[in-house]
C-alpha cells in the first residue's frame, strides 16, 4: 500500500543528513557542555556551532540572542510568562490574536488565572489580524503584544512588520511565534522588529524535543527554568547536545533549499487544490490566496465529516490531518477556523494537507484520486438517508 505523508505542519521526518549528524554526540561526544575538561569542551564545541547556525538562518543576527528550549511549547511559555513576569510592575495587560496555537492561548489563559487581562484582537475571513483593533487595544498597562508569524492549520502569514512597528511606537514587547515561519519563509529577526521569536527542530526535518527562543538585545525576561547557569542564566539545565547538534544541521539545511523547496512544495500545494476544485464540488479554501505558506493547504468540504474523510484517506495510505493537531481527537471545531468565520455546512469538513520535502506529484494525484472517491462514498451515503 502507498504511504503517503501530508501531515508536515504536524511534524516532519527526520532529515537521514540531520540524524548522522547527531550521532557522535550520543556515543564518543557524549560530554557535559558545561563540563570544563576537552569532553566537555566537545560538546560545548558542538551547541556553540548550533547556535550559529540557527542565528544563520534568522538573520543571521547574534549567536548569543539563541536560547535552547525543548521545543516550540516551551518557548512560547518561556517568552510570554517569561516577559509578564519580568514586566509586572510596568503591567499586567497582554495582547494576542484569536488564532494562535494552543501553546500561546494555553499560556494566556493561565496568566488571566494570575491575574493578568488578555485581549484577543480578532482576524479577517483570510485569519489577517485586525491591525486597527490591535491599536486600539494598546493601553497604558499593556506590556506585551504575541501574535504568531504564520498559521500551523491555515498557513496565513501575518504582517509581522507593520505589528512589530504598531508595537515598538506604544513601547510594547512583541513576541512572535515563529515556529511555522522557520525554514519556510525567509525570516530575519532583526528586520522583522520582534524582541521574541519561537522556534522549534521538529517542523523543519530535525529531531522532536528541541527548539529556541531568539532574544532580541535589552529583552527583559524572567527564567521559565531555575538551576544552574546554562544558556548564561537564562534557561537552566544540561543542553541536549545531539538534539542541538541536529536542530543547528537542519537549520543549515532549511536555508540552503529553501528556495527550492518552498517552489515545489507551491507547485505541488497548487496542483492538489486545482484537481480537488476540478473534481469536487461545494469545497473552499480556508487562509490567505497568496500570503500563505507554500506547502499549507487548508479546505473545507460541505457536508462532508472530517473524521470519516481523514479515516478513509488513511486506510488507503494518505496522512493528513483535521483542524490542528492538538484539537483533533476531539469534535470540537477548530478556534482557527471559526475565527475565519466557516459556517457550519462547511466547517466539520475541513482538512488540513501539509506538503513537506518527500513529496512527489504521483503523490499529489493519487491523493486527488482517493479524495474525490471517498467523498462522493460519503455524500452518498449522507443523501441515501
Ligand atoms: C508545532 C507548533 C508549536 C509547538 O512546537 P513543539 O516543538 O511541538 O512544542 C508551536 N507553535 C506552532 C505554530 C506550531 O506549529
């Protein structure tokens, strides 16, 4: 039977290039970065040229602005509680967009829990943040403003720039979750004006577990982990150097084929959505036309449920996903989705495909193929009822 993988939002494969890179550090390089003898130095040898490396891909801006964290979760918890609580006397007033992945909304409801008030700026049918309502919803005590680079289900890319400018005018941190944008767009941390950016090893064909933050010079951040003096004092704990190691060699991956990636990857994206809109009828587009990310397809299909359609596109082979990650499994809409405004008809109908680097167009058409199949199964079945 075919396997074919569409679900590269969710995570990617390992990169062969990325794992071979690894691999010392889990035998003869097994040292403690922080250790001072020539073992530790190997080690430490190693997360210093992730660094550069990850700093490379991002800029490059300054090797020493990277922060190591287990991933995108961590970083995002890291940058949000981390900026509240360093700010709380200043204020206690967070801004962020309906859209974000739950490891922003999830940490926002936990500060509201503290405390803190939380604006939730709203987004146009294409899930574009409302630029007029977030300065608006600057106030005095405003203290830190995150909202996400690009959109894990829809691919929307925001306008990161002109939110960066919104923010550096009211004297207000911004924070961006990053970790879609990474690899796929051509991101530069200074330009872009963010003092935070989230990143994360497992969407761009590294291992699972690893991520950074980029902290912007002057950022004023409390410590998300207590310990010892790793990462200069500003995330404690022994750094995961295979983990590291293989993070900085997809970094410098990513950069290298970016361009010809994210070609492909559109040219395929654009081939699937041209032969689903051919065959299938009462389907839309859910995101931006063209500010997207190139692999990112997000559809909905009326009167069609996602369940039924994702488990059939599985048994022939096909992995792809409903909503987020995270929200599937249960039958709750996505927030994304309803923040974009998908009427009830079509919204129990969307899945998202996300194309990554093993992908061909043989691919690309089966998945045509079996798609139009199973939905005709489905909606005769719902019109036999
Ligand atoms: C995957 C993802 C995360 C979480 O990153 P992990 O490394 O899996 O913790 C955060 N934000 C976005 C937009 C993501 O796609």
């Amino acid at each position: 039977m075919k396997s074919i993988y569409l679900d590269n939002n969710a995570t990617t494969p390992l990169d062969p290039v990325v794992l071979e890179s690894m691999l010392a550090y889990f035998s003869d390089g097994f040292g403690n970065a922080s250790s001072l003898h020539s073992f530790g130095r190997v080690a430490e040898e190693a997360v210093d040229e992730a660094r550069r490396k990850v700093a490379g891909l991002i800029g490059p801006c300054e090797p020493q602005d990277i922060v190591f964290t287990s991933g995108g979760t961590e970083s995002n918890n890291f940058a949000i509680k981390g900026v509240a609580h360093a700010l709380r006397d200043k204020g206690r007033h967070i801004i962020t967009s309906r859209i974000e992945h739950l490891a922003v909304l999830g940490v926002c409801k936990f500060l509201e829990q503290e405390g803190y008030k939380v604006t939730y700026i709203p987004v146009d049918e294409y899930g574009i943040i409302d630029l007029g309502a977030l300065k608006q919803a600057i106030r005095d005590d405003t203290i830190l403003i995150s909202v996400m680079y690009a959109n894990n289900e829809i691919g929307t890319i925001q306008p990161v720039e002109e939110i960066a400018a919104i923010a550096r005018e009211a004297g207000v941190v911004f924070h961006s979750d990053a970790v879609q944008a990474l690899g796929k767009i051509d991101l530069d941390a200074e330009k872009t004006g963010a003092s935070l950016l989230s990143l994360s090893s497992h969407k761009i064909y590294g291992p699972k577990g690893v991520g950074a933050l980029y902290l912007g010079k002057g950022s004023r951040i409390t410590p998300l982990i207590h310990g010892g003096h790793h990462e200069k004092n500003r995330r404690a704990g022994t750094e995961n150097v295979p983990g590291i190691a293989g993070f900085g060699k997809a970094c410098d991956l990513a950069g290298e084929r970016m361009e010809e990636d994210n070609k492909r990857l559109r040219f395929l994206r654009d081939r699937l959505w041209d032969g689903i809109k051919r065959d299938i009828r009462d389907v839309r587009l859910n995101g931006h036309p063209e500010k997207r990310l190139p692999n990112t397809l997000n559809i909905s299909i009326k009167d069609v449920d996602a369940e039924s359609l994702l488990y059939n596109l599985d048994l022939k082979g096909i992995a792809a996903s409903g909503g987020s990650a995270c929200t599937s499994g249960s039958l709750e809409p996505s927030h994304v989705l309803k923040a974009i405004g998908v009427s009830d008809s079509f919204i129990r109908g969307s899945a998202r495909f996300s194309l990554g680097r093993k992908n061909t167009e043989t691919d690309v058409d089966f998945t045509i193929k079996v798609l139009h199949e199973v939905v005709e199964r489905i909606r005769g079945r719902f019109a036999s009822h």
